[in-house]
C-alpha cells in the first residue's frame, strides 16, 4: 500500500486524495479513503466512492458532509 507522500508525489495523480477516520457508534474505528493509502501509521481502505467537500466552501453554519462507500463485500449492513 503506498503511503501518501508517494500517492501526492505521482506525476498525474488520478484524483485528490481525501482520508476519512470515523469513530462508530460501538467505538471501533474506521479509516477510509478515495484511495488505499498509509498514513501516519494507520491504513486507510480505498472505500470512498463519493462526496460533497469541494461543495462545502460556502457552506453554512450547519455543515453535513455526506459520504457514499463501497460495500459489494457486505463489511457495512443495515
């Protein structure tokens, strides 16, 4: 898995690169991202399908980030 300073360092990289860590409800932990990435010695599963950051730059006071993953192996159920 590469770390993210080589993801950053590619010559074209293919999209930006957004990390998300997330404490669920149960307490575990969750790190996910647009791309399987290393970082600060956690990994980050590459789950990130879609968001809405670059929408929230004019954003109000009540910001809600949205976040679509990827779940065809069934990790996350209802």
């Amino acid at each position: 898995m590469p770390t993210i300073d080589e993801l950053k360092e590619e010559q074209t990289p293919p999209t930006p690169l957004f990390l998300f860590e997330c404490t669920l409800w149960n307490g575990s932990i969750e790190r996910w991202g647009t791309h399987a990435a290393a970082f600060e010695g956690n990994s980050y599963d590459a789950r990130l399908l879609r968001h809405n950051l670059f929408e929230l730059g004019a954003a109000s006071e009540e910001t809600k980030i949205s976040v679509t993953l990827a779940n065809a192996d069934s990790r996350f159920r209802k």
